[in-house]
C-alpha cells in the first residue's frame, strides 16, 4: 500500500477493539471499503488485548458479550475468561476480513477539522497525518490505566504495576504484596495472586458488592447443543440478555419505582455473611451505599479471600508512599515488595473521552466545550460542531448493559446517518443544536428515576459521576436504545456539502 493511499480514507476509524472491529464489520457490509482502523496497540481487542492479569475475565455471561451476528458456541465457560475474548477478537477481524484494513501501533493525538476541503486532519503520536472525510471514535474507555493520587508513590523502590499493564515476568511468590484497590479488576486479581504472595494486604477505600456468579464449564455437549440446536442458543442468550439488564441497567435507572437494587442487596448480604468468617471484616466488607450506584461485581472466591491467615484487608486511609512500604494515616507502615495498583481506568476524565485532542468548526475545542457546557452528545453518537466525527462511546450514549449492544446500536446509528448521506450526496454530516439540547434536557428529566440521585448513593464513590457532578449514563433501557438507534429523526441532523456555511445547510426528508 502506498503512502498516498494509506493517507486519505473516506472512513477512519481510531480503536480496534470490540467497537472498532464491530463498525468496520458492519461498514463494510453496507459498501463502505475504503476503511481505515488505527490503534496503538500492536494487535487487536483492545480491553483484551491489554488486560491479561491472573483471573481476568468478562464480568457478565459470555452469551450477551459477543456480537449478535457472530455468536461464538464454544465459550469454555458461562463466564468466559480473557485469552478467550481477545481469541474471539482476532477470529472476528479474520472472519469478516477486517485485518487488511488494520493499521496498529499508530496513535492519534490530535484531529482538526478542515472547513474548506471538509477532512478531518488526524495527527499521528509519530507526527504523521492521516485524512478523513468521517472519524469515528472507537477507542473505548477502559484502555488507559488511572494512577491513583497518593503522595510519594513514585518513591517507591519495589516493584509496581497497574492491573491493566500486567508484567509476568514478576514472581509473587514468597513476597509482601499489596493491591490498592477493590473494584472489578481487583476482585478477579486478589483471588488468584493471594495464594503465592507471602502477605497480601489489600487497601480498600470503598467496598464492592459483591455476588455469587453462575460460572461454569461448558462441556462438549453443552457446546454442541448450542452450535447445533437454535432453540438452545437462542434460549441461553435470552437468559443472559434478561440477567444484564435486572442487574444493571433496571437496578441503576429505575432504582426509584423498581426493587432490582434492594433485593440484588439481600442476596449479596446474604452471600457474604456465608463467605466471610470474621465478623468484623464483614463489616469492613459490606458496602455503605445502594446496589447499582457503582457497577456491582460477580465472583466465587473474592469474599473468601479474606479468610486466609496471610490475607490483611486495610480500610485505613493511604497517607504516602515510602521506598519500601505504604503509610495509612493512623501511622501504620505496611512494609511491601511489590505494589499493584487496581484503580480502574480513566472513564470520565478529561482527555479520556475521546483520547485526541479534539477541534472541530471555528476552532471549537471539544474538551474546553464540555469544560463549559457540561458532558453532552446526541444519542451518546454526535456533537454540534464537530461535523462527520461519530462516538460509540460518547456522553449519554452507554446505558450499563453489555458493551455488545452499545456497539450494534451506535453503529446502527452511524451507518443511518451515512447511508442517507449517500443517497443525497451530502459530504457533511451534522447534528443540530435543537436535537442535541432536547436529548440532553431528556436525558437530565429522567434522573429522578435513577439510583445514582438517591441519598443510598452519597458514599458510593462511584467513577459514573463526572467532574460536573454528572453520570453521564444513558438513562434507558436495552431495548429502547436499540430502538432509538433505527427510528431516530434523521431531521436531527444537517446534511449538506462542506461549502455550505451552518446557517444554511440544507434541510432534509425522509
């Protein structure tokens, strides 16, 4: 491939995990070819790709985290683990003949807006550019790790590590480890890592619920049944489909006038009462804010862990960091040979979402936007202002459920939008000021309903909020956003040519 050609694409899409793979597929089925998907990673799943600590796997049933037209019958497990899912990943880009258009280990830093040639301009980590007439942002959010905000950390002499950026090369076994931390990652590392550490001692700031999870193996039968018997296949995914959504989406949206929440509390208060011995580590153990105001976790052995004689969990705030130990503010020094931060990812941060600096018409720069209007975007897709730039992963956009069926519906969006562009002959893709304020009004309307308003959520510190204060979380159920994203009013949206200034650009029909 030429440089030329590899310099100036009709589609550019930044991201090639899950998001990005899913939109070429579906692009590319739909006519559009000259399709490019930059990464920089130097393979393909992303989250997968990344994340390969011990235990790492998918936190909800594997039949709802695959696409819905390239189910997978042989998951090893309900649950499946994460070499299965980055498997799953490169088989896909195989299947649908995705990889030729890969272009990895390249970054982009920054995209700009070329009013009068309407291209996006993306600059490369390496100073490169690559044109686009459309960009779509599919880089995801649970990509890059989040370092916690502890004085002295970087004085530490040990060894440490971010979960996401797991070395192998490191022993455990025989050393004095500890894990800041206890969120999702946490939960699947601590099990596996407390039974080679001499000590591990787990700093906790808040507590996570915790429930049993349905993790099983598939056997060869099993397995047949649901590559061979439709029925079976569908019925398993239905199943899954209806479990994501009691456990999250209803529980978080309708937390108000549904008991989702309050009985999913029961169960987990049951479920640690039989798990953990020591009643006062129970307590330290049990969440002081409702069910579905942080994403809650499923896991068989997390809460037995803490039975172990050389398992310490300490609720003491952190004060600093030494060469050789980490300080809590009561003076105790828990002296360390290795440190593993499991403190998540940068979700809403700023810089995060997307992960380019971003300048699209007259200048507008999207974070000092945001900075100054609030997280917004139209069906968590588009922005005023920033013509023929798309998110899978925008404000407002992801409702909690499985990120499978964000990604169909926002691609469904997008490729709406495109193909009407197609059969008028526009180059210029907008959504309108009026559409985005009347989705942003309805989606702030609908908070009274959600848990994350209700004063069971004051002590979450949850990473839903923003730094407005915000969750910009889809306010909806599954099976309304995948509705939306086929009847949405394609009014909403000016098309046009790119010498049509905003003010006139060219009303649409249907």
């Amino acid at each position: 491939m030429t440089d030329t050609l590899s310099t100036d694409h009709e589609i550019v899409v930044i991201g090639a995990g899950f998001s990005g793979i899913g939109f070429a597929i579906k692009a590319k089925a739909a006519g559009y070819t000259d399709l490019l998907i930059v990464d920089d990673a130097d393979g393909v799943g992303g989250t997968w790709h990344w994340n390969t600590y011990p235990g790492v796997a998918v936190d909800i049933p594997s039949f709802s985290y695959q696409y819905s037209f390239a189910q997978r019958p042989t998951w090893s497990r309900t649950y499946a683990p994460g070499r299965e899912l980055k498997q799953y990943a490169e088989h896909c880009v195989d299947k649908y003949g995705i990889r030729p258009h890969l272009r990895l280990s390249t970054s982009i830093v920054a995209a700009e807006y070329d009013e009068t040639r309407n291209r996006w301009i993306l600059t490369t980590g390496s100073g490169g550019s690559i044109t686009a007439r459309f960009v779509v942002n599919a880089a995801g959010v649970l990509t890059r790790p989040k370092l916690p905000d502890i004085a002295g950390l970087e004085d530490f002499a040990g060894i440490a590590m971010h979960t996401a950026r797991w070395d192998h090369r490191i022993e455990l076994r025989g050393k004095k480890v500890g894990i800041v931390g206890t969120g999702a990652s946490a939960v699947q590392v601590i099990p596996e890592i407390a039974a080679e550490a001499k000590r591990l001692t787990v700093f906790q700031r808040t507590p996570i619920w915790c429930l049993p999870k349905l993790d099983v193996r598939l056997t060869k039968p099993a397995t047949w049944a649901l590559e061979h018997l439709p029925p079976v296949g569908s019925a398993a995914r239905l199943a899954s489909q209806a479990f994501v959504e009691v456990t999250f989406p209803i529980a978080a949206h309708y937390g108000r006038v549904l008991p989702a929440g309050r009985i999913g509390e029961r169960i987990a208060t049951a479920y640690l009462r039989a798990q953990v011995h020591d009643p006062d580590i129970r307590e330290k153990l049990t969440p002081r804010y409702g069910l579905g105001c942080k994403r809650p976790s499923f896991h068989n052995r997390y809460l037995a862990t803490f039975n172990r004689p050389n398992v310490h969990l300490e609720t003491d705030p952190i004060d600093h960091v030494t060469a050789d130990a980490i300080h809590t503010v009561t003076g105790t020094a828990h002296e360390l040979d290795i440190l593993i931060l499991a403190t998540g990812f940068k979700v809403m941060d700023s810089g995060n979402m997307p992960t380019y600096d971003l300048t699209g018409s007259d200048g507008r720069n999207l974070e000092k936007w945001w900075d100054e209007h609030r997280l917004q975007s139209y069906e968590g897709v588009s922005v005023p202002g920033f013509p023929n730039h798309f998110a899978i992963f925008g404000p407002y956009g992801y409702n909690g459920s499985s990120y499978f069926a964000l990604i169909e519906a926002q691609t469904r969006h997008i490729l709406r939008c495109l193909d009407h562009a197609r059969h008028l002959g526009a180059e210029r893709i907008e959504v309108t000021d009026a559409a985005n304020t009347r989705y942003f009004t309805e989606m702030l309307t609908r908070r009274k309903n959600q848990i994350f308003w209700q004063p069971s959520c004051a002590h979450a510190n949850s990473y839903y909020f923003d730094k407005h204060g915000d969750v910009p979380l889809r306010a909806a159920s599954t099976l309304e956003t995948a509705w939306r994203s086929r009847r949405f009013n394609l009014r909403d949206y000016d098309f046009g040519r790119a010498s049509q200034s905003r003010s006139v650009r060219a009303a649409i029909t249907d």
